[in-house]
C-alpha cells in the first residue's frame, strides 16, 4: 500500500495562478507520452508516486494522450483507485478535450457536443466525479466561438469542473475567450501554450501579457523541446533517442548544425552556472514572473528527480539572459 511522504510539501514551490486562488507547483507531471500501452504500468505507477513525493500535486492530461487514446486517463485513474484515493484533495487534476478522439463527425473540434460527451468519457476514464481544470485543447474556426465558450460556462455549473482553461488559442479568440467567460463568472484560469529556448513565441506575441492582464495564469508546455534542450544531442542523434525510434513529433531534421550549435552554447552556460542544461532551461521558464507552473514529462522516477533541481537553480543575471534569449 502507498504512502505519501510526509515531507511532500516543504520540497516544492508553489506559484499563484492568474488572480486566482490556485496555487500550483512550478512542475507539473504532464502525461502525453509515458503513461499508454508503451510504457509497462509499474514503471508509470512508480513516476507518479515519486511526482507526489516530490509535492507535485498538478497533473496534466488529455483525452487523446496515451498511447493509444484515454490510455493515459485509464492509467491514471486506476492509481487514483490504487493508490491516491485518500489524496484526492490533495490533487489539482487537468483534462482536454477538442483533439481527434472517436470516429465520426462528433470526435474532435470544439462543439458542444464533442466537449460534454469528451469529457463526460475522460471522466469515466479517471474514476472521478470532476476534473479541477477542463481544457478546450485547440480553437475550432468553424464551431461559434460562443457555442465553445458557453458549453465551458455549463460544464463548470454542472460541476464537472472547478475551472476553465484554454491551450493554443489564436489571441483575437483568447481576448474573447478571457471576456465572455469573465463576464459568465466562470474565469478563465490558464492558458496553456508552448514556450522554451527555442520557441519564444508567448513572449514576443503577447500572449504572456494577454494572459496575466485577464487574471489568468500561464503554464508551459514541451519546456525541454522533446529532449533538445538536455544533453541528449550533444553529439548528435542517439541510437535510443525519441529522435531515431520514434520521429512523429521530433524529427531527424530538427538537428540542424545551427540548432546544434546553440545547443551546445547553452550546455556551456550551464555548465558554467553548475547545472544541467535541462535544469537551465526549466528554470529560464520559471524566470518569468507570468508562468505558474511548466509541464514534464518523464520516462523514469530518476529523471524526474533531476528535472526538479531547477528549483534550487540560481538567478539569472542580465548577461547569462542575453545568451539565451539571443537567436
């Protein structure tokens, strides 16, 4: 039987969410990749269980994330009947919907009808009454933006949720988004985007901004780029990479030389700052005031663990950001 380790919570640091009074670990568990038929079921029982430890208490999913799709929301839900149960309170639970998941014209987008029966689905999956955080996981350009917005509002009251948050959303809809919900007493409480050294759109477009001027929180996602951003491709490709066995989402191409060298320029900052280059570009996300939490993933206890001494990385000085924040 688990126990939770008692000193949970002295281990972590916790951030305010938006104007909200969420408070959320500055690491998340994000459960996109190793918590399917892929992966044998102790060793992502064995992940959690080290994530809760470490005073992890967000967990991020989606109905399509596996694999193969709501793996990921079955798996964790029979660790929250196993395991969690006399935690559950203790657990800030994320769930998506608006992505491919069924067969027929009802499967995917973000119409009411997909996003009630979605996550009417994901919450059998999971074993629970509700999620914390329901996400409309993409803009859907054809439904009416209204019609997504106001099935957001109705899954709040129906208690299905306890908040709302939107992924990826163009700005002109997100501006709208933070407006109606607001004005439905339903706010918005995040807004989950892609954001690491390679890829500084939410800073440069407004995103960050927009977000933190509607009182929501900002949480990032890929933060490592797929493994780029760690000591994985320092010499190239490796025979066991996500990148040679496995290149739906990275592929071999992503390597360039120019992509190698900057890799390699900010192993050596890190290397100067006495830390990883993972811990380096976790706690550059963390830098910035607007983000509330960054989602990992994490294919073993061990690696968690390390990604988790960003926590005790140090500041960066003006110098060490010009580096990293030069193209």
């Amino acid at each position: 039987m688990y126990t939770a380790n008692p000193t949970r919570y002295a281990q972590m640091q916790y951030r305010r969410c938006g104007r909200s009074g969420v408070l959320l670990p500055a690491i998340s568990l994000g459960f996109w990749h190793n918590f399917g038929r892929v992966t044998p079921e102790e060793q992502s029982r064995a992940i959690v269980r080290a994530a809760f430890d470490a005073g992890i208490t967000h967990f991020d999913l989606a109905n399509n994330y596996g694999p193969d799709p709501g793996a990921a929301e079955m798996r964790l839900g029979k660790f929250l009947h196993d395991d969690f149960q006399a935690y559950r309170d203790e657990l800030f639970i994320a769930t998506k919907a608006a992505y491919d998941m069924w067969d027929g014209p009802y499967g995917s987008w973000a119409s009411r009808k997909h996003l009630m029966s979605s996550l009417d689905q994901s919450l059998q999956r999971l074993r629970l009454d509700y999620v914390d955080l329901f996400y409309c996981h993409r803009y859907d350009p054809s439904t009416p933006l209204e019609e997504t917005l106001q099935t957001l509002v109705d899954i709040v009251r129906q208690g299905k949720a306890l908040y709302i948050g939107i992924s990826r959303w163009p700005q002109e809809a997100s501006r709208i988004g933070y407006e109606y919900l607001r004005q439905h007493d339903v706010p918005c409480l995040i807004y989950q985007g892609r954001l690491n050294l390679f890829d500084f759109a939410p800073k440069e477009d407004g995103t960050l901004q927009a977000a933190a001027e509607a009182g929501a929180g900002f949480i990032a996602f890929s933060p490592l780029a797929q493994g780029l951003l760690t000591d994985r491709y320092l010499n190239g490709i490796p025979s066991d990479s996500r990148m040679a066995h496995d290149p739906r989402f990275l592929k071999p191409d992503a390597l360039t030389p120019q992509t190698l060298e900057r890799i390699r320029r900010y192993n050596d900052l890190a290397a100067q700052r006495g830390e990883s280059l993972a811990s380096m570009a976790l706690a550059w996300i963390l830098h910035h005031k607007e983000v509330a939490s960054v989602i990992i993933g994490a294919s073993s206890p061990e690696q968690l663990r390390k990604n988790l001494a960003c926590l005790d990385s140090p500041e960066f000085t003006a110098e060490e950001l010009q580096i990293l924040e030069k193209y």
